[in-house]
C-alpha cells in the first residue's frame, strides 16, 4: 500500500480521531498531513501499521526503543511485574535497583529521583536548581528541545527574523508564554564559547542553572565540542550556578552516557526514554548537594516532589531489564552500525549529487540536505528549499518500508541485523534520489 491512499484503514481512523481529538492528535510529534500512519503492533526493529504494512522502525518512539519492540526479555520482566501489582502508595525495591544502576553508570551521580517522562525530569531539575541557589533565571541554548516546561522550550524554534543581530533573544515558543518567562530566560548560543561565556557572567548574579544537551536533535544533532562543554563547567562554578545536563537522548551514547564520553561532568542530570524499557519514565540525578532539596528526613523539603506514577515497579523493572541488555557490547554494536549508517548516507548523496549530509554520533543519525558545516541551531536552520527536500525523501522512505522522523531523525535499535542497515541505505538512496529528480 502506497502512502497516502484514503482508503487505508490510517485514514479512516484519522476521520474518527477528529471527533473526539483535537485536530484528530495527541501528540504534535507524530501528526503528519494528509493523516498519520497508525501502529497496530511491534516485533524488533519492525513496526507494523493497521493495514498490515511493515516498516524497519527507525524512529524507535524518538529513541526511547532502544532494544524496538515486544523484546521478550522487557515483556517478561513487565508481566512478572504486572501480575504482582502495577503500582502502589508505597515504594518498591524496584527503584531502589534502578537507581543504583544509574549511579553506577554516571560517575557525577549520586542521587536519583524518578518521575513520569524527560519534560518532568527537566522541569524538576530547573526547580532543584532554583530551590539550591534561591536564584530566578535558567540558561539554554538556542534550538534545543528539552521538553513542554514554559522555560525550557524557549527559543526552541525561532525563525531567522527572530535571531537579533548577535546575542540570541528569548523567544516564546507557544501562544500564551508569560513575558516573566522570557525574562527568565537566559539563550546562549550552542558550540560558542566565547559568546556564551560572556552572556553567562553577565547575568551570572541571577543565574541557577546552565541547561544544555551534549548533543542537541531540534538543534542539528551535532555534538558540542568538548571545550565548550568544559567552558560552561568552569563558568558555572565562577557565577554558582546549577550545570545541568539534559541526557534524555543523549545517555545511549555510551556505557556511561555522553558526559562519560565527552569526560565533563554536570551538576545534575535529566534522564529518561531509554531507562524505561518502553515505559513512562524519567529521573532526576546528581551529587548529593544538589539532590537534598527533595530530602523530605527533616520535614518539608525545600522542593517537594510527588507524582502518582513516580517509580511505578513495571517501569522500574522494565527499565532495569532494558539498561542490564544494554551492555558495553551492545552498545559498540549500535555505534558500529551507526558509523555505517552515516557513512552510507553521505556515499547515496554524493553518488545522486545532492548537496546533503549525515550527521550524528553512536546509534543516531540526521539528515541534513545541505553542505554546510553544522554546529548550531543556525547552521542546521533548514529554509523552504530544504524542508520541501526532506518532506520528499522522507516520502520516499514511508514507501520503501522505512519509518523515519519527519525532520530527518533516524535511531537504532538492538535488534537491528547487518542487512536491515543494508535495507534502510538502500531505502534512503532511492528516497535520495527522488529528490534528485524533483
């Protein structure tokens, strides 16, 4: 079946979204024109429609399925938990063993606090950070996506009209943002260091936190340099201000996530995705110092924190089984197939004689149509031009039995074969060279 085709069974259950959803969608993410393509079920690295269609899933729930799907090991561990209670007013072993995996894994951490998804776990840290330093304003970096927090989704998306002359302004991100929020909000540019250095220690005073994505996907997908990410350590202990790193992508990067492999290590760090097993998750962790805001030993804490599915025991075992699978091992296997993915993509471009690259690092790739060098939210800015290329392509792939994101995201699982890299290059050069022929 060709994509679109309005006599799928997608389309008709798009036309009955709409009565009973807003614009027929929960989530913008997964919203695409004429309808969105509805999942009926998941087995490895394939994913397949409610017309019966099969495609090797490289979009992976936008990285959280990093073993794909119904891996029998995290269906075991979650039935084993479900037959036993689901959730409870009370905690369980279950985050305690989780926790303790994190902490092994992330030598900056000390502490761990679990919530419900990435967006509650950046939340909380930017409320940690405030409650630790009794200041108002956040830091972040221009085009990085770390969630729905009013804070932390400034200046997500500015267009260049937006951009201001040098300095990036704090641009609201959706209708009805408060003006304090802006104000509040501190954006520095991503990959300069002398720029956001400077910015910092001009609000230093005022600062509680410097959020940042060692390796930010809305911003490009390209990885900080490692000076920069060491100049925002240093500065943030010249102004005091909380150094947060946003790992909710970002830890599949390595065994022990990217600030292990970058060797610069924050304040706190946000998780989530990948150390849910599929399941709602996030966490918040850090030193000791900075985690004793939530400490409830000695009464009210400084930050309360509860939420009804926090460290629910089917997400905790879940998670654990998943991170226990994700060895050192398979993660070299991930970053193996990666290597080959990215290298394949930019051979299919310069073969069609598309200007494009391949961008990415580990099990994570992007796809650019452009040949500039791209080291910001800026560089990484697709026009018309290049939006109307990668709608085409990734048309292309839909059609040739891949499943991507719209914005060029693609990310790997473990259950991912040679010859399924092999099937999605050769996907992605005929979907390169549809846009050759445009």
């Amino acid at each position: 079946m060709t994509y679109p085709d309005p006599s799928s069974s997608s389309s008709a259950l798009y036309a009955r979204a709409l009565k009973s959803l807003p614009g027929g969608n929960t989530r913008t993410t997964v919203f695409m024109k004429p309808y969105p393509i509805y999942a009926a079920r998941g087995e490895g690295c394939r994913a397949f429609d409610v017309d019966g269609v099969a495609r090797i899933d490289c979009i992976n729930n936008f990285t959280a399925m990093i073993h794909g799907h119904a891996h029998p090991a995290l269906v075991e561990a979650a039935t084993r938990q479900i037959a036993l209670g689901s959730a409870f007013g009370m905690p369980t072993e279950s985050e305690i063993e989780l926790a303790e995996l994190i902490a092994a894994r992330l030598s900056s951490v000390e502490h761990v606090r679990f919530c419900n998804s990435g967006t509650e776990a950046v939340m909380m840290a930017l409320k940690a950070a405030r409650a630790h330093t009794g200041r108002p304003k956040i830091a972040k970096c221009e085009g990085a996506y770390h969630g729905s927090y009013d804070y932390a989704e400034v200046s997500l998306d500015p267009s260049p009209a937006a951009w201001g002359s040098n300095a990036p302004v704090s641009v609201a991100y959706a209708k009805g943002t408060p003006a304090s929020v802006l104000a509040d909000t501190l954006t520095i540019p991503f990959n300069d260091i002398d720029a956001a250095v400077s910015l910092i220690r001009a609000h230093g005073t005022e600062l509680a936190c410097i959020l940042v994505d060692p390796m930010p996907n809305r911003a490009g997908l390209v990885p900080a340099d490692k000076t920069y990410l060491q100049a925002l350590r240093e500065v943030s202990r010249e102004v005091g201000a909380v150094l947060i790193f946003d790992e909710v992508i970002s830890f599949r990067l390595g065994f022990h996530g990217a600030q292990g492999r970058w060797g610069v290590y924050p304040d706190l760090t946000t998780l989530g995705k990948i150390i849910g097993g599929g399941f709602p998750v996030g966490a918040i962790a850090g030193g000791a110092e900075f985690m004793e805001v939530f400490d409830p030993t000695a009464g009210k804490p400084s930050l309360p924190h509860g939420g009804t599915f926090s460290a629910n025991p089917v997400t905790m075992r879940t998670g654990l089984a998943a991170m226990e699978l994700l060895d050192e091992a398979a993660l070299l296997r991930l970053e193996f197939m990666g290597d080959r993915l990215r290298t394949g993509v930019n051979e299919a471009f310069s073969r069609h004689g598309v200007p494009g690259r391949a961008v990415g690092v580990g099990s994570l790739a992007k796809i650019h149509f452009n040949e500039r060098e791209v080291r910001d939210y800026r560089t990484a800015f697709a026009g018309p031009e290049e939006t109307a290329k990668l709608a085409r392509f990734n048309l292309g792939l839909l059609n040739r039995g891949v499943l991507a994101a719209g914005y060029g995201l693609l990310a790997l699982s473990t259950p991912m074969a040679d010859t399924d890299i092999e099937t999605v290059l050769a996907a992605i050069g005929e979907s390169i060279a549809d846009v050759a022929a445009m």
